[in-house]
C-alpha cells in the first residue's frame, strides 16, 4: 500500500456514525480529507488501486447501505472560512450554522434561511438548498471543485450552473466541491437577523423530528400543481397559498395518504412531519428502502403522483 494509505486510511470502518441518520454498514476504506490536496490524493489513491470511492462531507441527505462501502469512502473536513468586505470564501467541509453566523458576526445578511438546516456548504451547493422561499443559489458567486475524471482543480461561475429546484449541475457529473464564494449585503439591522434566526430556529424545533433522520426524503411537487391541489383537502387559503408558491409540500400528500407514524422495522414516518423518515433507534437501511417504496406505492395509488426521492440511496 502506498505511503498515503499508511498515513490517512483505515480499513473495516462503521459509517453509521458519520450520518445524520445513523445507518451504515462498514467501508473497506475509509480516510479523512482536510484539505484539497488530501482529497486529491485519496482520489488518485483510489483510481489507481481500481476501488469505487465515495465523498462524503456532512452525512445528511444520504441513506448507506447495511451492506456497507466496497470501496474508499472519503470523508471531507475542510474548515476554512475568509471573509472579506462583502465576499465569503468558505470551504465545503463548513456547517451551514457556522457559515450562518460568522456571516453575522461580520456584518453581512441573506444566508439566515439556512439556520438550522443539518449539513455542510458544499453539500448545500450540491443540491441547492432552500427554505422559506429563498435558495442558496440566490447568493452564490463560484464555486472551486475537483474534476473527479481528470484530478484537476477548477472554477466555475454561479450562473454556468445551471441550478433549479433541488438541482445543480454537480448531480449529473463528477465533480467535487471543494469552496464556495458568496456575495452578500450589508446588514441594515443585525439583530433584527439575529432575531429572525432564533424564529427560524424555533420554527424548525416545532416541525422537524428530533430523531435521527436524513432531512427530507423526497422533492416537494413542483409539477402540475393545480392538478395535485384538486386532489388534498385543503382549505381555500392553503390552495391559494401553494398555487402561489408554485410548489406543494409532499408532506401533505403523505400525511392524506394515512401514513404518517406508519412503521417499518426501527424506521417510522415521522408524526411531526410526514416526508421525514427517522431512526428509532434499531432501523436498517433496508427498513428504510421499504418504507420509501410503501410511501411511494401509496402515493402514486391515492393521488396519482410520482414522488421523486432527495437524498441520496449509496450503492
């Protein structure tokens, strides 16, 4: 084995551990990066020993398989923040808090709608996150990444992206995050932000299970929205309220297909919030596949809808 395994890999480790929603079996591989240069190597490292590799940065978002990691799994830990006048240069290995508020702490407002969401930046990027109307694409200037095929560190502006709900072009090709650049406003009032996080934060303590869970499992129905509305039972202002928003939670539909607290194994339904599916405590990723596919039969029975997942099934 090469001096880079020796130095920064061990073998046979669990992965459950580094989930948000505490299910995995073990990788062959697993190794820390904390910078780009690490990741580099473990990815040459493992092109060359002809081993699937897997990146994982927070751990949210994504369901491991009981099976485990044939392979090198990488876990990112990059930590860097700058800031400078109205620029943010953070690493992708950074919390959303810790970039939320070291925003603050310099004076500059947009990000507060990521406040209490579980994950990193670069994964947020990845997947453009969003909440209360608001995305990360909003704000974002560039972004740095590794292409994975040719090991080569490269930069593309917000704008080549490409992004939409829930979508960046880093989903379809192999690329990895390595840093953001946001570009934010000054802060009028900033504890009037301050404020608006705690109400964020209180607001999220009351809708999402504390048990763990992988955030949302499937994408809100953006699609045919009038269509799907006719079929809930909603009151006119709710309707108005979607039609508005151009989106309708799939939680509703989950929740008016009968299914929330429904269980499988150690993974249930989450009663507070119908499109979370947590861990209590003994569930397998597999109890966690079976529920999703009852979901969707059920689902696309009762509402003829198709849901389409959010986080990510690892082979």
């Amino acid at each position: 084995m090469s001096k880079f395994f020796e130095k920064k890999c061990k073998k046979n480790v669990e992965l459950a551990p580094y989930t948000t929603f505490k299910i995995g079996g073990l990788a062959d591989y697993f190794c820390v990066a904390k910078n780009a240069d690490d990741l580099v190597e473990a990815a040459k490292f493992a092109k060359e020993k002809g081993l699937n590799y897997y990146i994982l940065s927070g751990g949210s978002n994504v369901l491991i398989p009981d099976e485990g990691f044939r392979g090198l799994v990488i876990k990112v830990k990059s930590s860097k923040l700058k800031v400078q006048s109205d620029l943010v240069d953070v690493d992708a290995g950074v919390g959303l808090g810790q970039l939320v508020n070291a925003c603050l702490e310099n004076g500059l407002c947009g990000l507060e709608f990521l406040a209490g969401i579980p994950g990193t930046v670069g994964g947020s990027v990845y997947g453009n996150a969003g909440a209360y109307g608001k995305e990360i694409k909003d704000y974002l200037m560039s972004v740095r990444y590794l292409d994975l095929d040719k090991l080569e560190i490269k930069e593309v502006l917000s704008d080549d992206l490409k992004f939409r709900y829930r979508y960046s072009e880093f989903c379809n090709k192999n690329r990895f995050i390595l840093s953001v650049k946001f570009r934010l406003d000054r802060c009028d009032n900033v504890e009037k932000s301050r404020s608006e996080i705690k109400r964020i934060l209180m607001d999220r303590r009351e809708r999402i299970p504390e048990e763990p869970s992988a955030g949302c499992i499937f994408k809100n129905i953006m699609d045919n929205v009038v269509g799907v509305l006719e079929k809930l039972e909603l009151s006119e202002e709710d309707k108005k309220k979607y039609l508005d928003y151009n989106k309708v939670p799939v939680a509703i539909l989950i929740d008016q297909a009968g299914l929330k607290g429904k269980q499988v194994g150690g993974a249930r339904v989450s009663k507070k919030h119908a499109n979370f599916i947590i861990n209590k405590g003994e569930a397998k990723a597999e109890d966690v596949i079976k529920l999703i596919n009852l979901i969707k039969d059920t689902v696309k029975n009762k509402f003829g809808v198709e849901l389409k997942l959010e986080i990510v099934l690892l082979d």
